[in-house]
C-alpha cells in the first residue's frame, strides 16, 4: 500500500530525514536512559519505504551514535524522535527550542515530530508498519491524504495481537498520536 506510491517517487521528492530511534530526554546524549537524540538508525526500512532519505544511511551499523555536528551539517527536512512515554513533551519542546538546532531546515519549518518507539525486546513488527504508514501520512500528507491511520494501527494490532481498537487505546494513551490524528480533522 505505502510502497506502491513511494517506489514511484524520485529522490529528490523524498525528504531527508533525521531520526532519533532511542528517542530523548531533556538533552542530545542521556547515557544513564539511554534515550539519546544523538542516537540513529541508519537502516530504517520503515522510514525508507515510506518515502523518506535516511540522512544517515551511509554509516555502517545498526544503532550507532552521531555528533550533534553531524546532524547538523546533514540539515534534515524532518526530525522524528520515537517515543513511548505517554504525554510527555518534554524532548519534543527541547529538540524544537535548541539554539544549537536553530539553523536545520526541519527546525524552521516545524518538522519536528514523534513517531513510535520501534524497540521493544527487538524490533517489534506491528510498532514498526505502524511507523512506516504514520511516516508515510507525515513525510507526504498529500499522497497519503486518504490513508486512515487510526483504522490501518487497529487492523495491524488486531493482527498481531488478536484484540480490537488496540491502536485507538494506544493513540489516547501516549496522546500525541491522538492529538496528530485530530489535526487531520
């Protein structure tokens, strides 16, 4: 469904796109939480087939971990931290306010964002569909206006999980998603 648009983009229709897989707390490197925004994915395919460019995907690993520098000097489009800590902003707010971020792109333009925290005792395969169709809706809201999130996450963890309206309890529960899906609205 995602692949069958982005597979027709070309490069230069996909954003680059910084993401923070460890998520964050109330600084770039926590060693204690590990919860670091200096921490990254460069293999997310989730993030790729939803139409986004991996700014780290040239560095060898799997979670590795980046100067401040470096993600500044690749400019992201669009910043995403994972979070699974129910309605807290806290990395949000300070990824967004960061006067040593102020000259990135995804800065100016606002596109900082949550998106679901895609470890948990591995890689978990529901948390990360569920990401690539949330990064899909995000990175290309145009190509994806009719994609319904709520009821593809509800299919997916009805699918893996074999419960109803999973995705609805979990979208109110972190509140983030739920106050992305009623800005669609």
């Amino acid at each position: 469904m995602i692949k069958s648009v982005t597979d027709k983009m070309s490069s230069d229709e996909k954003p680059l796109v910084y993401f923070a897989s460890r998520g964050a707390t109330n600084a770039f490197y926590d060693p204690k939480e590990g919860r670091d925004f200096t921490r990254t994915e460069p293999k997310y395919d989730p993030l790729t087939v939803a139409g986004g460019n991996n700014v780290a995907s040239e560095i060898n690993g799997s979670t590795v971990n980046v100067g401040l520098e470096q993600i500044i000097a690749w400019n992201p489009d669009f910043i995403l931290i994972s979070n699974s800590d129910a309605g807290n902003n806290t990395a949000l707010d300070f990824i967004k306010n960061s006067p040593e971020l102020a000259s990135v792109s995804a800065i100016k333009k606002g596109n900082v964002d949550y998106c679901f925290y895609p470890h948990c005792r591995g890689t978990p395969p529901d948390r990360n569909l569920l990401n690539m169709i949330y990064m899909a809706k995000l990175l290309h809201p145009d190509k994806f206006k009719d994609l319904d999130l709520e009821k593809e996450g509800n299919e997916i963890f009805k699918a893996f999980l074999g419960e109803d309206d999973v995705f609805t309890e979990y979208a109110d529960y972190l509140v983030w998603p739920r106050d992305y899906l009623n800005s669609l609205k």
